[in-house]
C-alpha cells in the first residue's frame, strides 16, 4: 500500500452546505414578497410589513457599499448606530474585530 495513499470513509449522511442553508435563509428574509406559509400570528406579520420597507432601504445602503469581511467598518458602524437607534440597552462594537452585539434586559 501506498504510505501517500489515504482512506477515506464515505458517509452515507447528505453533506450539510452551511453557506447554501444561510444563503437561503437571506434569499427568503430579503425577498421582495413575504413567503406564502407562515407560522407567526396575523399581528406578527403587520407589524413587519410595516418595517419591511425600512429594512429593504438598509439592505439597499448596505449593498451599495460593499465593503471585504472582517473589514467592513462601515456596515459595523450603520449596524451599530442602528441598534442604538432602536433603543438596545447595551451596543457593543469590535466584537472579533468588526462585530456588533446588540443586547436588550428586562421585559422587553
């Protein structure tokens, strides 16, 4: 036997493609209509129909300036002046270099 060569287990299980499963989750959050089935109450729903606009005009501002990962200073800063705007307790930026945690306590 070749000592270069090695084994490789084949795995019966489907191979899970962590960016195709987010990709998809973005395509449906951002896309142009709500989805037809939906487990959230009719109250849920108005309320983000109401902001829908809102978050596709962020959405256009974010992507009109694309900026390389963990280097996108200026999305961190849009993110994190929004979060404030929203009135979370806590905003903190620099997480892991460009991250933002936004954090909210009590009852809210």
């Amino acid at each position: 036997m070749n000592p270069y060569h090695r084994s490789r287990t084949v795995s019966s299980r489907p191979r899970v493609r962590p960016l195709a499963v987010f990709a998809s989750a973005l395509a449906l959050l951002f896309a142009g209509s709500p989805p037809t089935l939906s487990a959230q109450t009719p109250d849920v729903e108005a309320r983000v129909a109401r902001h829908a606009d809102e978050a596709i005009a962020l959405r256009h501002r974010i992507h009109a300036n694309p900026e390389l990962s963990n280097r996108d200073t200026e999305t961190a800063a849009l993110v994190a002046e929004h979060l404030r705007a929203l009135g979370f307790d806590e905003v903190r930026t620099g997480v892991a270099h460009t991250g933002v945690v936004g954090i909210l306590r009590g009852g809210r």
